[in-house]
C-alpha cells in the first residue's frame, strides 16, 4: 500500500471517530455500562482488545492507528480471496474499518472477540460489494491473494508464521475451481486467518453446528483436490 493511500484509510478511520463522538455524556455512560461485564470478560482474556475499544470509544487518534496496524494488512487478505483484485481489496478494507470504528460502541465483548467481529464487519461490506457489482463468484481460479505480498504483514508476523500462512493461502488457491464460495471463505476464516469454528460462525451469521458441517465438507473437498494434485 502507497504512503499517500495509507494517508486516505486513516483519514476515513478518523472521519468516523469524529461522527460516533457526538454522543451526550449521559448516552456514552449508559452504552459503556450496557457492556461492562463483557469490558470485564475482554480484560481478562484480551486486554489489549479492550484498551484498543476504549481508545477507539474515546475518539483516540493513535488508536485509529493501532487498529490500522492491526487489521489492515489481514482485511486486504481476507477481501482479496473474495474479490480477487488487490486495489478493490484495499479499499474494501478502508471502508470496513471506518465502519467498524463507527460502530465501535456496539461491540459486545461478550458475544465474540474483536478479531471475529471486525470480520463480520469486513464480510459485510464485502457482501455489499458483490452485490453492487453482480459478482457471482467470489474467487476466480486465477485470482492472486497477495497475503505474501503485503508488507505490512510480512514486517508484523515472523519468519515461520508467515512461511506458514502464505503455504496456507497457496494451497487454498488452488481450490478456486473446485469449492463453492461459501466453502472456500470458511476454509480461508480457518486456514489462514487461524479463527476457531465458533469464531467463524459469528462471521458468516450461521450456527456453530452448520458451520461446522460447512466447513468439514470443504475439508474433505480439499483433501481429495490436493490428493489429485499430488498424483
């Protein structure tokens, strides 16, 4: 990503802390106290998750940053596989990220973990895209997912990390042709982005056992695809 894009994405993440600030005092409290236990459940299993919704709730511009750092380079990712073109991604991934900052007080820690619902968010914006575009297909067979291109993500994951994920992302290419876009976007939630099943079944708004079942099937589609593959 060019400087003078990046410039643009955090200028739109801030743009949308500016619009969600115009809360009363009296409205901030009640939203913050509808959430507190779920504040509490983030503290103890990810606090940096609930420093970074707090920073982001009180309109903190360092943490439009972070939340940039955080997510950009993975939301490009995960919007290439489905759209199958980098600069479409990324701007995917600015619009998605301002969306979540302007939602950022209906975060619900207690629902599922900021990862997971970034990604529902992400999907969405997404879903509309496609939808816009008449797109019927979510990954063509030549589609290039740049996870290993990216720079941001090489410089963030380390050197094993990332020769495993960009093995990941390989190897989910080559199952374009062969799985339907709902198996393949399951299959990258779980190989690549690494999120459990339960985590994948807030994303897609499907129960756990339906996503389970939707995922084991694109496994096994895969196993035999690769099998092929390797004869």
């Amino acid at each position: 990503m060019t400087s003078q894009r990046r410039r643009g994405v955090l200028a739109r993440i801030r743009v949308s802390v500016s619009g969600e600030g115009s809360t009363t005092t009296g409205d901030r409290d009640q939203q913050m106290n509808t959430v507190s236990a779920g504040e509490q459940l983030i503290l103890t299993e990810a606090p940096e998750d609930a420093a970074l919704v707090r920073r982001l709730r009180d309109g903190d511009e360092a943490g439009c940053e972070e939340f940039w750092q955080r997510f950009g380079a993975r939301l490009v990712a995960f919007a290439a596989a489905r759209l199958g073109d980098e600069d479409w991604a990324e701007d995917v991934m600015a619009q998605s990220l301002a969306a979540a900052v302007s939602s950022i007080r209906s975060f619900d820690p207690r629902r599922s973990g900021l990862s997971a619902w970034v990604y529902g968010v992400a999907r969405r914006v997404i879903q509309g895209e496609l939808r816009k575009q008449r797109r019927r297909r979510s990954v063509p067979a030549s589609a290039q997912v740049p996870l290993e291109a990216n720079s941001d993500l090489v410089s963030s994951a380390g050197a094993d990390e990332l020769s495993s994920r960009m093995e990941a992302a390989r190897r989910v290419r080559l199952l374009a042709s062969t799985l339907s876009p709902a198996e393949m976007e399951v299959l990258v939630l779980h190989f690549v982005d690494e999120f459990s099943v339960r985590e994948i079944a807030r994303i897609i708004g499907r129960s756990w056992r339906a996503t389970d079942s939707l995922l084991y099937r694109a496994k096994e589609k895969a196993r035999e695809r690769l099998a092929r593959d390797g004869d």
